[in-house]
C-alpha cells in the first residue's frame, strides 16, 4: 500500500533535511575533526549500515556505543555531566523520559521538531521520535485464526492461553508496555496482568527475534512483540508461519511507541548532533528505515511504501497515551522484578 503523507507548505523544512545529505563538509573550524559519541539503543545490525552512511555522507566520525537501552539510560544517569555521549538514540520514549527528567538533555531546535507530529515528541521539545513501532501480538498462522484471538491484551490472562505466549521481558519496547499499563490502568492492575500472564506459564525469551521464531516452530501460538519483527523474519524465512494482529479498537496492546533521539546537555558537539538528528529524519533516513526495518517513518512530508498489511498511522486507532508519560523505567523494572518476570 502506498501512504502519501502531508507535504509541508515551508520549504525552507525541505531544504533543510536536503541539505543534510548536500553540504557533508560545512562544520564550522571548531568542530573540524570532531567526532560524534552516539549511545544506541538500536541494535547495531538494524541501524550501523543507516550510521555508516552518515558518515560517508557527511564527513562526520561517530563513535557508538551499543547496548540495552534501558542500561544505556541509567548509565546516562550515573555518569550525569561527564557523560561522554553526544547523542541517545533510544529504542523507546520512556528511557528518554527518564534522561528528560533528571535535566540531561539540551532543546531540540524548532527545524527539528517542526519534521514530526507533536504528538511523536516531548512535549517540551527535549526529543523526538525517528520511527513509529506498533506493539502487536505475533500468531502461528496454523495454530489461530485472527478471529480466535483475544480482543484485548489483557485477556491473555485467560486460562485458554495457558502455555501458549512467548515474550520477552528483558526488551525495552516491552518495558515500554508495561509501563504503559501502570500508566493507563494503574500499578496494581498492571501487577495483576503480569501476574496473570507469568501464572499462563508465559515462555521467557532472550529477544523478541527468538519469540517470532518460537512461534513460527509452534513452540507458542503467541508472542508479545513489535510489529517490524514479523516482517524481518518472514523476509528471511518466506514460508514461516506467522502472521501479526492488530488488537482492535484502541487496546493498550497495540500502542504506538517510537524510537527516539536526543541530545546530551553536557555535549560539546550539539551542532553536528542536530545534523544527526535532521539526517535520520531526511527522506534518505526515514526510506531507510521504511525499507530495512519495517517501522512506521515519522517525517511528516513525502511519500514512503509501508509494509503489506500495515496500517497507516492516520488509519490507526491508538490508545490515548501521552509518550511523555513514559519516563518511570525504574518503577516498572522494579515491577517486573518483584512479579519474577526479571532477575534481580
């Protein structure tokens, strides 16, 4: 399906994101050799091509440390002035969230924030969204039909599911999740949803990559998982028998995160790590990861070929969640730690 997004009517937005990719050498003398230090929460086989371009683009060396982004935030936190990172690039909002909220972040310039819908960026202009993901529910295809599954997340709690749901707790975007619960429905009933699931005999996973495949084996019908997982295996594995559903109607268990991306208050590259920023969210960033990865381009002009059977985000009924509102990482590890789905 073809998704025509709205065209902006400032042109001077277009000649800015094109001029990313035109002019690779315009860094002023006092950045002249500088290298850009990125933390990724992105995994480097998803995003280091995309990063390599950049360099050969622009002219700009980075450095990327890659790790879980959850880790990486916290380990933000802990370093506070003398973090060496320039840039966050994060795998969700509410570990951006967190960095907001202790002060760690310096304003995006309005020629960034003016690519992306308001509602795909903090509120007080600290970050901003690259991406779209959906949470979704991955099925075996052989096992379900989507007319036998549930309505809504939360009915995975329901016996019937007993022994049947892979997820994978360690991941960020389901971190996420969680945390959206607690927000949307409250602490204790997100408690008791992972109670529910956990007493399912919910499978545990290392990565959402090995739940698609879990399920694909019939090892589970189902699994907790984004959207763009199913895509790359089955781009991989042709024949595998997955399939993603969509939870109808708003359900918290299809909301929309992003990955995002931030700039360090205490960097000293802020000018190149906006260039970054406007180059991951130039048509060239944003085709990249349309084609490569799946996920839902957040730049509000041109016109990108989404993934069969993805829903444009102007079709898609998301709950009402404000992204801001997912910064309590720490309460909703401290969660999964005390139901047992993570170790302490």
């Amino acid at each position: 399906m073809r998704l025509k997004l709205r065209y902006l009517s400032i042109l001077l937005l277009i000649t800015l994101v094109l001029g990313v990719i035109a002019a690779p050498q315009t860094t002023s003398s006092a950045q002249e050799g500088a290298t850009l230090t990125i933390y990724s929460g992105r995994n480097e086989n998803l995003v280091g091509p995309l990063l390599e371009q950049f360099e050969a683009d622009t002219g700009i060396k980075v450095e990327v440390l890659y790790g879980d982004t959850a880790e990486l935030a916290l380990q933000i936190v802990e370093e506070g002035e003398n973090s060496p990172a320039d840039v966050f690039f994060s795998q969700d909002a509410g570990a951006l969230g967190l960095l907001a909220e202790n002060d760690l972040l310096a304003p995006l310039s309005a020629d960034i924030l003016d690519l992306v819908e308001p509602r795909f960026e903090s509120v007080d202009g600290l970050w901003v969204g690259i991406t779209g993901r959906a949470r979704v529910l991955v099925y075996n295809t052989d096992a379900y039909s989507p007319e036998e599954l549930p309505a809504s997340v939360l009915e995975l709690t329901d016996p019937q599911w007993k022994g049947q749901i892979g997820w994978a707790p360690t991941n960020a975007s389901f971190q996420s999740f969680v945390t959206a619960l607690r927000v949307t429905l409250g602490d204790d009933a997100a408690k008791e949803w992972l109670e529910g699931v956990i007493a399912n005999e919910a499978v545990v996973y290392p990565n959402n990559n090995a739940v698609v495949a879990a399920v694909d084996s019939g090892e589970v019908s189902v699994g907790l998982v984004n959207h763009y997982y199913a895509y790359g295996y089955l781009r991989e594995n042709p024949d595998a028998k997955v399939a993603n559903y969509f939870f109808p109607t708003g359900d918290i268990g299809s909301m929309i995160n992003v990955a995002g991306a931030a700039i360090l208050q205490s960097s000293p590259n802020k000018v190149l790590a906006q260039r970054f920023i406007l180059y991951l969210l130039s048509q060239r960033g944003q085709t990249y990861f349309v084609e490569q990865t799946f996920e839902y381009p957040l730049l509000r002009y041109g016109e990108f070929e989404l993934a069969e059977g993805l829903p444009s985000l102007d079709e898609y009924i998301t709950p009402e969640l404000d992204l801001s509102d997912l910064s309590s990482l720490q309460a909703t590890l401290e969660l999964l730690e005390e139901v047992g789905a993570l170790e302490n």
